[in-house]
C-alpha cells in the first residue's frame, strides 16, 4: 500500500506535493496525486507536538507521539514522507491535535493506450485473407504506475470476444499489446484493445481490420490490383 521515512531537517526531498504543519493546522489540508507519488510533510509549528497518523493505521510519522515519554514531530524542518502505492483516498490526523485532519486523493497512474497503425495486419497495406489467422500488433501504450502487471483484452468487431492479448515491454519502455484472429468473414471491422493494470488504470484505443474473400470477384480483382502493385 505504500511505504514511509521520517527525515531529519535538511534531508533529501521526494518529489510531489509538501504539506505543511503549522498554526495547529496541516496546509494544505487536501492534496490529489497519482499513483507511486510521495507526499512529504513538513513540520513548521515551533515546538507544538504533532504527529501525521493514517485514520486507518496505513502509515505514522511517530507511533508514540502523545504517550508518556513518546516523540512527536517538534523541530522545525523535520520531515516525514509517505509513498502512495494504490487509489483511493486516505485520510489522516494528528495525535494530539484530533480537530487537524487530512485527505491525500490517490488517482491511478496515467495509463494511455494507442491502436496500432498496422492494427492485425497481415499483410502491408491491411488485407487479410478470410479464414486465415490474423496475428500483429494490436495496439501501444504506456503507463506511468510502478511496478504495475496488465490485462489486455480485444473485441474483433466480428461478435467475438473480448478475448485474451499478449502485453510485451519495448525496448523504448512502452508496451506493444499482440493477438491473434480469423475472420469467417470479408469485410471492414473495428478492432478494440482494452489495457487494465493492476492498481486499476484503464485504457481502450481501436484499429481496423480489412478481410478479403479470394471466393469474392470484388475481393480477388483487390488482391490482384494489390499484387501488382507489390503490395
């Protein structure tokens, strides 16, 4: 769910939004992130205690903060961070203070799915062949989430499906989504990759698909037009 440090003044900052403790108060009180993003709280309140607990024990910047003999955050410039590894929204509060509240808004990572210019075609120009099986890349994307796995789903535009895609990694670092089908039938059909990750991201992007029937006289004067032209 996330991960936590509690810094001393003048240590290293993690990127993302600073919430500030002071005037008994945490300022802001709300902050929106993404997925895998830190939130880094600053003490800046001159020896009033405070702490920055979770209300569901998700993370503490001091566990014994109100306790005889406990700590609490009181040197300005001290620090505590909290990574953020899931959606949703996480509220929080001081220990001594129970009127200082808080909400961190945790949005899933930017996941963005492009159909595939080739879309499944088997053949340069797009022209597959009915009855035969159509395999390529469907579509792209990527996805800014860490350490996040995927589900990648196709509708054929022919009434089957959704069915199961390959998700591969590029050497770019985007993601290519393959799969493979054949058409009973000639036609033009819209093809539509759906990419899920695990933290619940989703994108869908579209790509078409050209079937030729070499049985059709309109679909075998194409595939002669394109032989000609070498395809």
């Amino acid at each position: 769910m996330g991960f936590a440090s509690l810094l001393d003044a003048g240590a290293a900052r993690a990127t993302g939004p600073t919430v500030v403790l002071r005037n008994t108060a945490f300022n802001p009180s709300s902050v929106s992130i993404s997925v895998g993003q830190t939130v880094t709280w600053d003490y800046e309140d001159s020896g009033t205690p405070h702490s920055v607990t979770s209300d569901t024990g998700l993370f503490d910047s001091n566990p014994t903060c109100g306790q005889s003999s406990g700590t609490c955050l009181t040197s300005n410039g001290q620090t505590f961070q909290f990574t953020f590894t899931a959606p949703g929204t996480y509220g929080y509060h001081c220990r001594i203070h129970s009127f200082m509240t808080g909400v961190v808004d945790v949005s899933s990572g930017p996941l963005t799915v492009t159909g595939s210019s080739a879309g499944i075609a088997r053949r340069e120009r797009g022209v597959l062949t009915a009855g035969s099986p159509a395999r390529g890349v469907l579509a792209t994307f990527t996805d800014t989430s860490p350490g996040v796995s995927f589900d990648a789903r196709v509708t054929w535009g022919d009434g089957t499906g959704p069915t199961s895609a390959t998700v591969t990694r590029q050497s770019d670092g985007s993601f290519a989504v393959t799969g493979s089908h054949a058409y009973s039938e000639d036609g033009m059909y819209t093809v539509a990759v759906t990419v899920t990750d695990s933290s619940g991201a989703t994108g869908t992007a579209t790509t078409k698909a050209v079937v030729r029937d070499p049985s059709n006289p309109v679909d075998a004067l194409l595939e002669s037009t394109l032989d000609r032209l070498g395809r």
